[in-house]
C-alpha cells in the first residue's frame, strides 16, 4: 500500500505547526518570510502561501502594517465551542459522503494510518499529528469537492492543540494510543452504519468515552498494528448511545 505523498508546502507548514506547538514561536512571534524561506531553502513565494494557509487555519495572524504573527489561542469557553462546531461540520461530511465511500477512499484512511503508527513508534509528535489531520481531512475533501466546507479547516485549525498532540490520548501510556484511536474510528466507518460512524467521530473529536474506550480495546488487544477483528465489541456502545439521543426529552 503506498504511502500518500506529502508536498514541500505540506511539510514547510507541518514543520511550523510543530515549531508552535514545541513553543519554538509562542503567540505575538513574528513570522518573516525571508527568514523562513532561507531556513527551508525556497522561494518567498511558497513561504507566502504555507502563512495564508495556516494563517486561515487559525494558527496564525495576519496584522495589518505589522506581517504574521502566531495566534493566541482560543479560551477554555470558544475552544469547547469550536469542538462543538468541528464536531457537527465532520458529521455533516460523513452524511453527505458516506454512501459514496469506496475501497480507493479506505485505502488511503489505510494508508494514513500505516504513516501514522510509524510516525507514532518513533516519537514524531510533528508527523504523527500531520497524519491525524490528513485523516480527517479524507472524510470533508471527499464530502466537499467544491470546498463549500471551507470553513471547516479554519475552526479544525483553532481546535488543534497547541503545544502536543498527547492531550489527545486519555492514557498517556503509550504513544502509539494516537494510531489506536483513529485505527478504532476507521473501524467504526468500515461497519457501513452511518449513525454507529457518527456517533464515534462525534465523540472522538469531542474526547468522549469512545477516546478512553478504543484505547482500552486497543490496549487489551495487545496494541496490535491490525485492525481488523480488533474494535468490533465498541460498536455496541455507540448503537446505544445513538439510541438514547433519538429518545425525545420529556
């Protein structure tokens, strides 16, 4: 299974996401162009574009008369918002894809995947979160050809965390539990039952139990790097978890 490829623009711009989250540039750094094209050994031109793009992430400011600068943060109150949001725009991707997804679309999830453990088993905190990213990514590129989602990369951008992608594992045991939650999310998709996908993501995205459950599963499984026959015993608790939020509240 190849591996999918990564342009120079991506890797400058997951170089810098890492820089921000180390604490290399905190927030009101200036970002100069000429800097970072020397530093990458590139034109100014590319450099300019890889700051619009993560500039409409959120991870970045652009000040008027005074260049690009690194974004505060969003407070604890909008950040639990923007999960919120991030969380609804996925699942309105997958809605509107779902039926359409074909072995070429799970072959990349795949595919990313495969990235993702290796980037994990060696402590890549920068490429394994890349590879996160690109994993959501299939589901609303896939979903919004068009980019009628555009919005959703600014508030993904403002939802990332800042400094390391560990806050994202409930157990922080193990490295790897990065792979095993997105490994229990492709499973969940794979079963081809939209609310059991949708319930998952939402969950996933805003660090409910499935988070601590696929990690657990995972773990119980003796970390493995398949997936399949791995995650199947989660789907019986998201079923009813669908079921009690299509129970009318009296």
């Amino acid at each position: 299974m190849s591996r999918p490829v990564i342009s120079v623009l991506d890797q400058i711009a997951s170089r810098l996401r890492s820089d921000v989250r180390k604490g290399v540039f905190v927030p009101g750094d200036a970002l100069r162009e000429e800097h970072l094209a020397t530093r990458f050994g590139v034109s100014r031109s590319p450099i300019r574009q890889v700051l619009q793009q993560l500039t409409f992430e959120g991870l970045l400011h652009a000040r008027p008369n005074c260049g690009t600068v690194v974004a505060e943060p969003p407070t604890p109150d909008v950040a639990e918002v923007l999960y919120e949001c991030r969380a609804k725009l996925e699942c309105i991707a997958l809605r509107q894809c779902f039926d359409q997804l074909d072995d070429s679309d799970f072959d990349l999830l795949r595919a990313i995947l495969d990235e993702m453990y290796e980037c994990c088993d060696r402590e890549d905190h920068s490429g394994a979160f890349h590879q996160d990213s690109l994993f959501h990514r299939v589901i609303v590129d896939k979903a919004s050809s068009a980019g009628s989602l555009g919005v959703y990369f600014a508030i993904a951008g403002a939802t990332s965390d800042y400094l390391t992608v560990d806050r994202n594992r409930p157990f922080h045991a193990d490295f790897r539990e990065l792979y095993g939650m997105h490994a229990a999310l492709y499973s969940m998709f794979r079963l081809g039952d939209l609310e059991v996908a949708c319930e998952a993501l939402t969950q996933h995205i805003l660090k409910q139990e499935f988070v601590a459950a696929s990690c657990r599963c995972w773990t119980e499984a003796g970390k493995p790097r398949e997936i399949e026959g791995v995650y199947e015993r989660l789907a019986q608790p998201l079923r009813r978890a669908v079921k009690r939020r299509s129970v009318p509240v009296k």
